[in-house]
C-alpha cells in the first residue's frame, strides 16, 4: 500500500495498515473510485460509512 492511496483514505492511516479482510485474514487496500476497502484475496469490497470501516460480509460487494 503506497502512501499516496493512504492518503486519500477516509480513515486513519495507522487504522488502515492495520485493517485485514475477516474472511481471509489478509490486509485491505483502499479504492477511491469505489469509496470502499477491498480484499483482493477474497474478491470483497468493504463500505466505509462516515469514516468507519463495515467489515461485515453481508455488506461487503462482489468486485
């Protein structure tokens, strides 16, 4: 994860290099275009509602 994507984040760095996805244990990255974290490993991609992070997977959208 590159500084420029934190950045743009909606959530605290230091939150977001901490984040993983609950299925596959696996880091999250952040998607601008989607508004969203994504799990490249799950194929997931997880809404972030006024700065908080929904890692729920009935939330979470195909990608």
């Amino acid at each position: 994860m590159t500084d420029a994507a934190t950045a743009t984040a909606p959530i605290d760095p230091w939150l977001l290099a901490k984040l993983v996805c609950p299925v596959t244990r696996t880091p999250l990255r952040w998607d601008a275009a989607r508004g969203a974290l994504l799990s490249d490993a799950a194929g997931l991609a997880y809404p972030v509602r006024d700065g908080v992070p929904v890692l729920v997977v009935r939330e979470a959208l195909a990608i």
